[in-house]
C-alpha cells in the first residue's frame, strides 16, 4: 500500500495526527500491512502480538460474560487502534476481535513495538496518552450507558454509525455492516424484545427502516437530535 494513503488512513485517529512527525514516520516505518477476510483477528485469551490499526473493512470487538452470552460490541472504523492495552502490560487481550469480510490491517509487531517505546520517555507517554483516549471514551460510554434511556442510547449508537460508516443513497443513509437486531441490542446493553420496540418506534416515525443486518436512516436531523437530547433516566 502506498505509505502516502496510509498515513492519510492513519490521520483519521485524532492521536495519530497528533504525533510528533518524527513518531508517526518511525510507526509507518516499523509497521507491516496484514489482511484477513471473515475470520478471527485475536481471541479474548491469545497472548500480546503488538498493536493493530483498522486501514479499511470492518472488525468487531466482542466481549462474552461466563454464559458465554456477548457483553459488549464495538465496531472500529478505519483508523483505529487496537490491542494497545495488552501490548503495554503483557495480559491477554480479553476479547475477541473478528475480520467482517476483506480487512486490511496495519499491524507493529510485539518486538517493533517494545523497540520503539524503550528508545524514549517521549515514545512511552505518546502511548500511553492512546490508551488515556481509549479510557475517557470508555468511561463517556459507560455513563450513557447506565443514564440515558434505550431510545436516546441507540440514536447515539445509530449516530456513530452513520457518521463513521454510513453510505448515501436515494432512500437514506445506510448502514451495512452486517449488524442484526441482537448486535444493535448488545452495542446500547438492551434486551431483544426492546430493540425490536424501539426498531419499530423510529419505522413508525419515519426516521429509520431495519432489514436483515443494516439500517436505512431516513431522517438525519431526528437521529440527532434524539442522540444530543437529555433523555436520562431519573
């Protein structure tokens, strides 16, 4: 791959356009491209193998409670960063991360990785400010979470969505990422008879259809103000 398209893929993560040129051209340097096609990236108990970036497709990261039921799912768009937890404490990544269809991958190895961090203070902290993001946005998630209610969660989910993944067309903006009602259920932590209501209120609305594994949102401007409304729970 061309490194100049690369990098631009690369740029789309805040952090990265946020490194010293130097950092960012040592990371283009001392990374190798991977691709994968509907199989599994990393399991929850693989060891550490370095860190990887989302260049373009799709991978979801899931996570499973002891039933072995999913607990959480996230769906990385290009640009992203993952396994950068496991690559600074040597613990197993603890969820799995799976390819959705033809995925390139940017990936630094273990041994560049720890060569890069050991060459400088600097280095470290740069990373370590990665995974400060990764914490803040888990902690903002949490709180809707826990605080808004499930309509106002999935106009938020539908909303990242849209703006990361979501393609034009005449009927709307569509958002084909193989998701099912039950992905969408576990992404806002509802069960599946409240997607299906809540799935039926934005149709009924005209804000937005669901056929088998996407979504049509119809009416933008809803979804949005649904997703920046108060709606939380008393």
């Amino acid at each position: 791959m061309n490194k100049s398209v690369l990098k631009a893929v690369l740029r789309k993560n805040k952090w990265f356009a946020s490194l010293p040129p130097s950092l960012a051209d040592d990371i283009l340097r001392l990374g190798r491209i991977r691709t994968a096609d509907d199989s599994l990236i990393y399991s929850a108990t693989d060891s550490r193998d370095g860190l990887l970036a989302l260049i373009s497709g799709q991978v979801r990261l899931t996570g499973f409670s002891r039933s072995g039921n999913p607990s959480f799912l996230l769906v990385s768009s290009p640009g992203s960063w993952i396994g950068l937890t496991s690559a600074l404490d040597g613990r197993a990544y603890g969820y799995d991360a799976f390819a959705i269809g033809k995925t390139v991958l940017f990936h630094l190895s273990q041994e560049r990785f720890d060569a890069l961090i050991n060459e400088s203070n600097a280095n470290y902290s740069a990373f370590v400010r990665l995974v400060c993001d990764h914490l803040r946005v888990s902690i903002q998630n949490l709180i809707i979470l826990r605080n808004r209610r499930p309509l106002h969660r999935l106009a938020q989910e539908l909303r990242r969505l849209a703006e990361r993944h979501g393609r034009q067309t005449k009927k709307g903006l569509v958002i084909d990422l193989r998701l099912s009602q039950e992905d969408l259920a576990v992404m806002i932590g509802v069960g599946r008879q409240t997607i299906n209501r809540l799935l039926r209120s934005l149709e009924q609305d005209g804000i937005a259809t669901t056929k088998y594994a996407s979504v049509t949102i119809h009416n933008l401007p809803a979804i949005e103000r649904l997703s920046s409304s108060d709606g939380v729970d008393s």
